[in-house]
C-alpha cells in the first residue's frame, strides 16, 4: 500500500504541473509574440509526441520495469520545464513542449502498469485504478487556479521554475519510494506465469501427473484466449478522448462564459466535481468493469446529444452529468484492461491506451474547429461515442466476463 501512495504522489504532481499550465501556456505564446494559430500548434504539438513515446514506453516497462522510467520521467520533465522558462521565441517554446509531451507519456504506463500489479484481485484492482481516478480528478481541479495564481504574484519564469523544482524534487524521492521489486515478487507468488513459459509437451505432462481435467485445459486456453485484447476496443478511449477535445473547445467559446476566463474555468471546475462524485462512489467497484465502461460510454453519449439539441437542462448541470460519466468510464476502462492482461504485458497494454487518448484528444479539437459552422460540435461527440460502441466486440469481453 505504501508503494500505491508513493504512484499516487507521482501521478498527481506530474498531472498537477501540467493542468497548472493550461491557464499560463497561451498567454506565455503571446508574451513571446506567437499568432493564434501558433498557439494551436503548440498546445497540440504535446499530444502528438505523446505517441512515439508511449510506444517506447509500452515495450520498455514490460522489459526493463516501472521504476526507472517514473524517475527518468519527472526529472526530464522538470528540467525541460526550468529550460521552458528561460526560452524568449515562440519556436524554442514550440520544441520545448514537443519535448516535454515526450518524456511524459512514460510516466502514465509505468504506473498504472505497476499499480495493477499491487492488486491481489480484480476488486481491489478497480479500487486502486478509482484511486488513480480520483488523483487525476483533484489535481485537475486544484492545479488550474494554482497555475494562475503562481502566474499573477510570480510572473512567467518563477511560476515555470518552481513547477520544474517540484517535478525534480518527486522524481528524486521517486528514487527511494518506489520498491519495484517487492511488487513483482508478490505479483509472481499471486499470478504465477510458470504455465505460460512451458512448452506444450512439458504442460501435458504435467496436466497428466496431477490429473488435471480437460475441462480445465479448455478453461486455460479460454484464459489464453481473452488475454488477446480487440483492437476495436481502444476506439472506445480514442471517441471519449475525442468527445472530451471537442468540449474543451468548444466550452470557452460558449455564450454562457460571456468570453470570461474565470466563468470558463468554473465550467471547467464542474466537470472535475462530478468525476470526485462517481469516483466517490466506492460500491460501483464490484460492478463488471466491462458495463461500467459500456453503460457509462452510452450515458456519456446521451449527455452530448441533449447538449446538441439545447435541452431543457441547464449547461452546469449537463457538465456535472459529463463528469459523473467520466468518474465511471476512466477506472473502469483501466480495470478492464488489467483484468483480461497478464502482468508481463502491462506496459503495452497502458501505453496503447495512452496512445487513443492522445490520438482522440488531437483530433477532436481540429475536428470541432472546422465543423463548428455546420453542426454542433457536441453531435459530433455523439457520433464518435455511438460509433465506437457500436463497434465494441461484445463477444470477446462476454467470454471473459462469463
């Protein structure tokens, strides 16, 4: 549990810093004289080194551990992030950032990867994957106010140098507070792998010495067959990423803001609040991951197609109603990989959910920017959330789930 606590900390500091700057990083890019569309490169240039890095990470937690790729992560980050301040033209901040998204997107699959490895059952595991939830949400909450806050009393530089410091400082106690180790050690005794390296002479044999029935030989290669995740499933993340960057366009530029920063960021704020609401919500843990992540995609859905057709709820509460779906879908869609994966293919399997994320969130504010003139965004958002249900290989997740 302590090793928990210290990925929690690592997580919320790393999520914090980059949520602290989204209120900073276009008036920065104005301050060095970048043009709006500019802007737009440099707040999107991040998700997209997000997934070369990624697919390295993928590979390289399975091989080579969590651990040191948490440490490199933050140090990296929180140098790139004290270079960020000393930077005076928008291009240097354009490569800044193209850097910093890279050594990030290490830090997410290392670990969740070895967060699921604490887990001793499919419970638990959901609830330490709401714990995550739970870290992301408060520091989404917390760190845009704390960002411009740093901004108004400090100024540019100070602000990026202290975020920077406190990356440095984490990733160094990051040194000592994570005990990889120990972690894969009790996950070997809980989840032993000894049948998956065996070759398949040597497991009939074996089956054969302990009288192992052929309904369990059916049952193992069952097993064997649901650790084989569909591809289709990832365009789940990919349409919620997608729907989320369509909002987070579109929201500032709503009537009810009255072109406001501080309405904006209140809006903003009531999404956050209602995720802490679901995720609050711990008895939602032994429901199956695979209908909260289903049921909770489908709510998501619905919630966008009232706000396309202007319903009668107010904009606040169809927000907090966008939130308490997102409290449900992001644990769950975590447990649900976890869950059908074998521990030695975490890292891949986070890192490719990293990717969709990223992937969704480049591509839906670029699709909202052109479409917005033709049709409502948010029907957008529905579209992209029915498609990629629609599509959802039910079968496979029925037979794991059976």
């Amino acid at each position: 549990m302590k090793t928990a606590i210290w990925l929690y900390l690592f997580m919320f500091v790393a999520f914090f810093d980059l949520h602290a700057q989204y209120p900073i990083l276009s008036p920065f890019a104005i301050s060095l004289g970048a043009a709006p569309s500019f802007i737009g490169l440099i707040l999107g240039v991040y998700s997209i080194t997000h997934l070369p890095g990624n697919l390295i990470a993928g590979f390289g937690v399975d091989r080579y551990g969590s651990k040191r790729f948490i440490v490199f992560s933050l140090i990296v980050a929180g140098i790139v992030l004290l270079v960020q301040s000393k930077v005076d033209d928008p291009w240097e901040l354009l490569i800044i950032r193209s850097i910093s998204g890279f050594v990030l997107a290490f830090l997410s699959p290392a670990c969740l990867s070895l967060l699921a490895k604490l887990a001793k059952d499919s419970v638990q595991q959901s609830k330490l994957m709401a714990g995550n939830g739970f870290v992301h949400t408060m520091a989404s909450v917390l760190s845009p106010a704390a960002g411009a806050f740093l901004v108004a009393k400090l100024g540019f530089v100070q602000s990026f140098t202290i975020l920077g410091w406190i990356l440095i400082v984490t990733g160094i106690l990051a040194i000592f507070g994570v005990k990889e180790r120990q972690v894969i050690q009790a996950a070997a005794e809980l989840f032993p792998k000894e049948q998956e390296t065996l070759p398949a002479n040597h497991q009939s044999l074996h089956s054969h010495e302990h009288g192992t029935s052929k309904e369990n030989q059916s049952k193992d290669a069952a097993d064997a067959h649901a650790q084989r995740i569909p591809w289709l499933f990832f365009g789940i993340p990919l349409a919620i990423s997608c729907s989320q960057g369509i909002l987070f366009f579109e929201l500032p530029l709503m009537k009810e803001t009255s072109g406001s920063i501080l309405t904006s960021g209140i809006l903003f704020s009531l999404v956050s609040l209602g995720a802490l609401v679901t995720l609050s919500m711990l008895f939602l843990n032994r429901v199956s991951p695979f209908i909260r992540t289903s049921m909770g995609s489908l709510a998501l859905a619905f919630i966008f197609f009232g706000m396309s057709v202007e319903w009668p709820l107010p904009i606040h509460v169809s927000l907090f109603l966008i939130g308490m779906a997102k409290g449900v879908i992001f644990p769950s869609i975590a447990t649900l990989l976890a869950s059908i994966t074998s521990s030695n293919r975490y890292g891949r399997v986070f890192s490719i959910l990293s990717i969709s994320f990223s992937v969704g969130a480049f591509i839906g504010p670029i699709v909202a920017g052109h479409m917005r003139s033709h049709t409502s965004p948010y029907f957008i958002a529905f579209l992209c959330l029915m498609s990629a249900l629609s599509i959802l290989p039910l079968r496979a997740f029925k037979q794991v789930h059976a």
